[in-house]
C-alpha cells in the first residue's frame, strides 16, 4: 500500500471553524494512484467480508466516485444514499443524523438484499450511522462499511463491522 497522505491536501477551518477537511480530489485527479486505491479497497473488502452482498451502497456525493468503480469490478449493483431529499422517485425512507459541523441527512429507495455501505471518510460515524440505519429501514440488510479514511482519533463505532485503508491517528 501506498502513503496516500501525501495526496490528500488538508484546509483548516473548512467548512467551518475547527473542522480540518480533507480533500481527496488530488487522488482522483491521478489516474495511477486512484487505481492503486481502488485496488487496496478491493483488497479490504475481500480481507473484511467474502463478496456475498448484493450491492454497494454509496454515500452522496464523494462515495459515489470511488464506489461506483468498485461496484463494477466486483460485478454488485449500487444502491445511492442521497443527502438531498426528494432527488429519489418512489417510496423512499429519510434518517436525518448529526455530522461533526452540523444537521444532514439520508435518503434511499425502497429494497431489498445485502449492502456494503461505501464513503470517503469516517469522522465522527453520524453519516454512516445514519445511512445504515436509513438502509434497514428501506428493507435492505447492511453488512459492512468501506471508507477511504478513517479519523482514528474520534473513536467512531458502528452497528456493521467496517474497514478503512487511510487512517489518521
């Protein structure tokens, strides 16, 4: 594995004061290095739980970049996990959860099968917690979380065992 720390840029106070964000675009941006971490998100998932979900679901919006490649080379479907209300046609469920700066939301159509819950980062949980909770509730059995990094630091547990490939301590 690769340090991918050097990749990411860190902007203090952003989105608000006391939150240092840390923006992943410069790995996307690299072709040769977002395939090096797709390939170590694979090698996670394989290594935390055998591929027997049925989907991967992604989180709005930076889970859908990396997540939606993932989904395709282990051949799963995509269930989106929409931050914005009513961009879903349908029955849909709705969980609203605290993030570490504020109040947001989750939102997925109505189903069935096994999901992977896939983000970029896991701070504090409140997205992940949220998205799984709101996944249940639509009928869908969440199995596991996938996140690119992981704030050590803030101690986040969740109800689905989870991994991640970038940890800060």
């Amino acid at each position: 594995m690769i340090n991918y720390k050097k990749y990411i840029k860190e902007y203090k106070d952003f989105p608000i004061a006391g939150i240092n964000y840390l923006d992943l675009n410069p790995i996307y941006k690299d072709s040769e290095i977002r395939d090096k971490l797709v390939a170590d998100c694979l090698d996670t998932i394989l290594n935390m739980i055998p591929p027997t979900f049925d989907y991967i679901g992604v989180v709005e919006s930076r889970g859908f970049i990396l997540g939606s490649i993932i989904a395709h080379l282990l051949d799963k479907g995509i269930v989106l996990l929409r931050s914005k209300k009513d961009r879903l046609p349908g029955k849909t469920y709705t969980v609203k959860h605290k993030l570490e700066y504020g109040e947001s939301m989750v939102q997925v159509q109505e189903g069935k099968g096994k999901v992977l819950v896939f983000d970029d980062v896991l701070a504090t949980g409140g997205t992940a917690t949220g998205s799984i909770e709101c996944l249940t509730k639509a009928g869908y059995t969440p199995v596991g979380a996938l996140f690119l990094v992981e704030l050590d630091f803030l101690n986040s547990s969740l109800s689905v065992p989870h991994k991640s490939v970038i940890h800060y301590e």
